[in-house]
C-alpha cells in the first residue's frame, strides 16, 4: 500500500521502497517528505550476523552487511524500484549486540548498559534490481545513568514488549529519554536511519527536490 505524501518534494513518478517493517524509519520518511511503500525483505537478520559476529566483523561492518542484505533481497522481488534497506548494531561491552528476546534477557541488557558508555551504528543501503547504488553508516554515542534495578524493572513494567523492538532495549524517543546523562550524535541515527546521508543520495538520483 502508497504511503501519501505532498507533491514536493517528492520528485518522482515511482515510490521508494521501505525495506523494513519498522514504523519509526517509516515515520521518519513520513515527516520527510517521502512517498513510499513498505515491503518487507525475506532475511534472516540472525542468520546473517550470527557468523559476522563470530568471526569477529566489527558492529559498524555488520551494520552495513545486514542493511544492504535487506536492500538487495527486497529489490529482487521490485524490479525497477529503488529500494531502501536499514539496520542497527549496539557496541558496548558485556553486550551481545542482539535484540532480548524476552523481559528478563532485556533486563539483563539494561543491567549491561547501566553506567556505561555505548555505540549505536545505523546503517542505510540503496538497491535497485539486486545490484547496490549507496550505502552509508553512522554513529552516535550514548551514556546511560546508572539504574537500580527497581527502576529497571519499572521501565520495562511501562514499555512492554516495545524493549524487544530495539537492539538497546529502550526506544529513546519515549520513556528511555530518562535512561541517559548523555547523548552525542543524529538524533536519527539513534532512531535507526542515518537520514541526512539517505536524503542526500535521493537528492543525487533527482527524486527529491
């Protein structure tokens, strides 16, 4: 289904082509500007970065690898179509880089993170029929309060399955702006889609003003 978006400054006949069921890159594009659809790619992002992380590929290298592995496997099925893939990696020590899979493993993360310093990589790659156009990674650095566990387990009482969704467990637009003292970096990028870059290259392509 078309995403509506004002005529400018969409530039464009086709649509762009979301490769990601997330609805916070989707807002993004949204609040931009961006006609698109989404179409979610047939990748296993586990089955990709398990062995990228085992043989040792740094956060930023898998960030890239999972993000064009979505772009590509999406644009096979969209001949034609320019094709927008995303992903994000966590860097920190103590932590596995990987989404809980459950509450009590999301606790366990947060309990990681809690006083201390971490990277969050998001990376954007562009496809059209199977081949790579761009590709862009970016990083932000974040430093967490430290955090009891009672207040740990508040916040996840108030978020819910929400602390799944993300690689660091919290969702820094909502109740995870109380988690941090510290924040360096694209706000959009701790969202998940380096944007400025992506609009840079749509720009390039002519498909926006």
């Amino acid at each position: 289904m078309s995403d509506p978006s004002p005529p400018w400054p969409w530039l464009s006949p086709r649509p762009l082509i979301l490769a990601s069921g997330s609805g916070t890159r989707a807002a993004m594009l949204r609040a931009a500007g961006i006609r698109f659809e989404v179409v979610k790619p047939d990748v296993d992002e586990r089955a990709i970065d398990r062995p990228l992380r085992e043989g040792g590929v740094n956060a930023i290298d898998r960030a890239l690898a999972l993000a064009r592995a979505k772009a590509q496997n999406a644009s096979e099925s969209n001949r034609g179509d320019v094709v927008l893939g995303a992903d994000q990696t966590l860097e920190a020590l103590d932590h596995p880089g990987t989404k809980a899979a459950d509450r009590a493993e999301a606790k366990r993360f947060l309990q990681a993170l809690s006083g201390q310093t971490h990277c969050l990589h998001s990376a954007a790659a562009f496809a059209r029929d199977g081949s790579l156009l761009f590709s862009c990674v970016e990083t932000a650095t974040l430093r967490m309060r430290e955090l009891s566990d009672d207040y740990i387990d508040a916040y996840l009482d108030h978020v819910g399955d929400d602390a799944l969704s993300s690689v660091g467990s919290y969702r820094i637009e909502e109740f995870g702006a109380h988690l941090f003292e510290r924040i360096d970096g694209d706000h959009d990028v701790i969202l998940g889609l380096p944007l400025a870059q992506s609009l840079s290259f749509l720009r390039r392509i002519g498909w926006v003003a």
